[in-house]
C-alpha cells in the first residue's frame, strides 16, 4: 500500500528489490543503493521501516539498530519494526526498555502495544502489563481502546498470568469480538489446566454471537481442551462438526484430532484417523509413533517411524523420543544407537527431553556407563532426567547406587515431584532395608506427597516388600481415595506374605467399593493364589477376568496360571493351557512349568516341555 507514494520507477524497482529480498547478503547489497539514493532519510521514508522489518526477520538485529539509531526522523513504523524485529528473536526486555523510550518520543499505537504486552508475557511481568492495560483504557484514541489485536494481546498476557478473571473481563469489553479474541480465552483456560471452563466458554460465546463462525485455529484449541478433559464423545462431536465445516484437510487441526484419539481412544480409531489424513507432516508421523510406543507395540512404532523417514521426512525431537521409547521397551540396542548418531548430527542430542530419552534406553539396555556419562554431559538436568537416572539403577538392581542419585539431586537444590518419588520407593522395595523404608516414607509426608493415591500404592508395595505387611496396611487404610492401583498393590502384598485367603478378600472388597479390576488386578491375584496354593480360586478367577471382565490374558496372566497349576502337581493342564496359548510362551511361562516339574520330580513332563522348546 505504501509504494503508491513512492516517487519514480527506480524507487519502485528499488522496492521490489526488497521485497524479494531473502538471504541477508541480498539485503547488504539494496542498503547502500537506498543511502546513496539518500532513500532512507527522508521523512516519512518507507523503506527504513522495511529495511529494519527485513534485517529483523534476518536475525540481523545488529545491522537493524545500527539502521534504527542512524535516523533521526523516526516514525511509529519504524519504531514497530525494530520492536517486532527484538520481540521476534525473543529479547523481551529490550522490547519493554523500547518501548518507554518511544513512550516518551512518537508514542505508541494499536500496531506497538501488542508487542510490548507480548514482551510482559514473555517476561512473566504481569505488573507491567497491568500498567500497559491502564495506558490503554486510559488512551484518548479510539482505535487503541477498541482493537481487538490490543484485546487478544492483553487476553494472552493476564492468561500467561493465570489470571483468567481479568482475561474474560478483557473480552467482555469488546462488544463485537472475532474469532481470534475469543480463542485467546479458550487458549488461555486450556493453558491453565482449566479444561472445562475452556470448552463452556467456548460454547457460552459461540451460542450469543451468531455471526462468531470457528476457525481451524479455534477448533484446534478446542480439541486441546477436550484432551485435557479426557471426553471421547466431545472429541467425535468435535470431529463431526469439523467435517461438515470442510476443515478436514487443514494440517494442524487434523493434528489435534490425531493426538486427541491416541490419547482417549483406540488402536482402530487411530488408525482410521491416520489413514483418513489427506496430508501428513512430521508432526503426524511423530504422533502415531509416539503412540505406538507408549501403548508397548514396538514394531509398530519401528515401521512408521521407517515409514516417515520413507516419505522423505527428516525426524524431530519428538519423532526421536518416540522411537528411543520404542527401544527402550525391547532393549534395542541397536536401533537406539542409530538413533542417538542422528540426534548429534541433528544437534539436539542434548535437549533436556532428548537425552532423557537417551539415558533411559541405554539404562534399559544395561549400558550404564554410556547413560552415566550422557547424564554428566548435559548443561541443564531437569527432575525427570534425575528421575531416570535414579530409574535406570533400580532396573538393573542396583537400589543402593539409585538412592544416592537421589541423594545428589537434593543436594544440587532440584525439588523430586511425585514420579521421581515413585522411582525412589521402587529402590526401597527392591533394596529391602526397613529404615531407609521409613526414612523416605517421612520425606514424603513432610513434602506433602503421601496423600496421592499412586504414591501411596508404592508405599504399600515397598513396606510389603520390606517385610512390613502392617505398615503396608496401615497406608492403604490411611490413604482417602483408593484406585485399582492401589487395591492391586495390597492384593500383591498379601501375596507375598502368603497370605492368599486375604489377597481373594481384598479383591472382593474392591469390587463392592465398585472399582473396576485392570489387567495388573489379575496377575496380583493369581501370584497370590499361587504362592498359597489356592488352585480352585485361582482358576475361577482366570476364567471371571475372560468371561465377566473381559481382560484379555498376557504373559504375565499365563506365567501366573501355569505357577499355581505348576506348583499344585496339575502339571498335565499346565502344559494343556501352554498349547492353547495364542502368543508364543516367553521365558517366565517355561520356567513356572519346569518349576512344577522339578517340584513333584516329574521328570517326563520336563522332557516333553524341553523337546517343546528345542
């Protein structure tokens, strides 16, 4: 729009020249034919504005301010380029210092203040954006007082704030609000953790304001809340609307949509989104194998990551994440290697993420001087780099080196959150010592953890495994809310003391507090069954988690099984149920069934079972 005023065609063609300018060398060589033409300070000149916009854009900010401070006539364009160009590269105090000094000169327009609200949200200054909305409510201009990017731009900086209060009361000003307002909101609650509220304003402002249609933009913060939420049917809803809309094909919402069902649900459902994708990017690839690996099928998480790599997408650091789960769940130590090269090539072996991810594959893969010296290498360690570190010990039994990491950690001023709390009660279990039990359980109450239901299951495993079956008891009574995970690691606890009769009773307490039995449930239960010789509950139970529960039965569940019938001398049904098993029996099935025979000194059943095997 500005080249109308410019003068003759070698000005016009001096600014085409750059705006076609991209590499920075391109713009060195129009800058001293725009000084020489004396282009640059002139009043009211446009080309200092794009000239500093372009070195900004550039990551030139030096040659930008060396420009800046060369004019002296300088205009709110100008001024806004060289903000936009520092708020760009994420220096947002430079921005606020600025913007007082052109306070004091040009002063600032609708263009400036949502720059500098930006910069208070990236500083987390929520004072001096306070002080910014004053300016604005305070300002005899209009078009300050009513635009809605000034809007969106103070909504971003109070939700940055968590102060969502003030953020609607922003939007309640406005008395006709776009679509980019109101998603700052929905934006701003999904941020703060605030799921529902998200999604009833959403529909509160979408049911007043007929004219308000939601964009892709929107429908993708939206599908965000509804994750968080963790509603399914909200989610279809959602997708269904987006299909009638034609939104299918855009990228980022069809993204979302992708996420949100690896999230909430099932392996097909996935599928059928991921194949329904016209287009798909780094993102989506990353998505589905990320998937695959937290759901433990590591094949599969393996094939699409070779499939994207295929398509002739090069890996992020969220693709290389997903894939070093996938390895670190099989112990591929090979493939984890492979990948770690194109991390350090990538330059982002270092990520706090990343080398997370790293240290926990090669500690699954017992290689703990690789992970130890990954650990030393990375500039900033984060609590779930500890966390893993601290892991990685206990995996490969070694509790007494994983609590002095957590020793260090503290030392170091890192503050453990809950996970990490989980990974040192698990070196306490397996370390078996009472006192280092009680030490931690009171490190835990005076960090005010004890009353999170998954923390208390591992205090009840620990004490359990500690030979304290009273102190075990004494937490899973204590504890308010008791989930599945928490029954199943008292039903386990039994079972290690013997104590099956108890372990069936605890089982039948939790179906009548209506918690429903998971997969873990099962296999606690049958252990204990087995390790009491309880062979006629045991195999009732086998059969009510097929039939009644629907659970499908795992290694584990047949480990279990083959023990108790194993043990009980039945060892005829035990090799019977082996031969119906529809996945290859692993090493623990074999073992429970040669434990059965070397028990009763069959010595024909294990022949047999060794000609099965070889």
């Amino acid at each position: 729009m500005r080249t109308r005023s410019l003068g003759g065609g070698e000005e016009l063609l001096l600014w085409k020249l750059l705006e076609s300018c991209i590499p920075a060398r391109d713009v060195a060589q129009v800058h001293p034919k725009l000084l020489k033409k004396g282009l640059l300070h002139a009043p009211s000149s446009s080309f200092a504005p794009k000239l500093v916009s372009l070195y900004g854009e550039l990551e030139s900010l030096r040659a930008a301010r060396k420009l800046f401070d060369e004019i002296s006539d300088r205009s709110a364009i100008l001024w806004n380029g060289l903000l936009r160009s520092h708020c760009r590269a994420g220096e947002w105090a430079d921005v606020l210092h600025l913007f007082r000094s052109m306070v004091t000169g040009t002063g600032p327009d609708e263009f400036t203040l949502p720059i500098a609200l930006r910069a208070c949200a990236g500083l987390s200054a929520l004072q001096h954006g306070k002080a910014l909305h004053g300016y604005v409510v305070k300002s005899k201009r209009e078009v300050i007082r009513s635009d809605v990017f000034v809007g969106t731009a103070l909504v971003e900086m109070y939700s940055t704030g968590g102060e969502m209060t003030s953020a609607v009361k922003v939007f309640e000003t406005y008395t006709r609000p776009d679509v980019a307002l109101w998603t700052s909101v929905v934006t701003g609650y999904q941020q703060n953790g605030r799921a529902e509220e998200a999604l009833l304003f959403f529909s509160r402002v979408l049911m007043e304001n007929e004219y308000l249609i939601p964009s892709p933009i929107s429908l993708v913060s939206l599908v965000s809340a509804i994750t968080s939420l963790g509603s399914l049917a909200c989610g279809k809803c959602c997708h269904g609307y987006t299909f009638r809309r034609g939104f299918e094909c855009d990228l980022p919402l069809a993204n979302s949509l992708l996420n949100m069902y690896t999230k909430l649900g099932g392996v097909e459902q996935v599928k059928k989104m991921f194949a329904a994708m016209s287009r798909k990017d780094v993102i989506t690839w990353s998505c589905m194998v990320s998937f695959y690996a937290q759901k433990g099928s590591t094949k599969e998480a393996l094939d699409h990551y070779k499939r994207m790599s295929h398509a002739g997408l090069l890996p992020n650091s969220v693709t290389v994440i997903g894939i070093l789960q996938a390895c670190a769940l099989v112990s591929d130590l090979q493939e984890g290697k492979k990948i770690h090269e194109y991390a350090i090539l990538k330059g982002f072996e270092l990520e706090v993420a990343v080398a997370t991810a790293l240290i926990d594959m090669y500690m699954k893969c017992s290689c703990l001087k690789e992970a130890e010296d990954l650990f030393s290498r990375m500039p900033r360690k984060d609590v779930v780099s500890w966390a893993a570190l601290i892991n990685g010990y206990t995996h490969n039994g070694l509790p007494v080196q994983s609590l002095m990491v957590f020793s260090r950690m503290l030392s170091t001023g890192t503050s453990p959150d809950a996970v990490t709390m989980v990974k040192v009660l698990a070196a306490c279990s397996q370390l078996g010592g009472i006192r280092q039990a009680l030490c931690v359980h009171g490190f835990l109450i005076r960090g005010g953890f004890d009353q999170k239901t998954f923390i208390g299951a591992a205090l009840v495993d620990m004490y359990s495994r500690c030979g304290s079956l009273e102190d075990a008891i004494q937490v899973f009574e204590s504890t308010r809310e008791k989930d599945v995970v928490l029954w199943s690691s008292m039903i386990s606890g039994y079972g290690i003391h013997g104590l099956g009769n108890n372990a069936v009773l605890s089982f039948k307490q939790m179906l009548k507090s209506s918690v429903k039995p998971n997969h873990i449930s099962f296999v606690s239960l049958l252990s204990a069954c087995s390790h009491s010789g309880l062979i006629d509950d045991g195999k009732k139970i086998f059969s009510d988690m097929i039939c009644t529960y629907g659970v499908v039965p795992g290694m584990e569940h047949y480990s279990a099984m083959v023990d108790l019938l194993g043990r009980s001398g039945e060892l005829s049904e035990a090799f019977e149920l082996i031969k119906q098993m529809p996945i290859p029996a692993g090493p623990h099935v074999w073992g429970a069934f040669l434990a059965g025979c070397r028990i009763h000194g069959n010595i024909e059943m294990g022949e047999l079972a060794a000609r099965t095997l070889f």
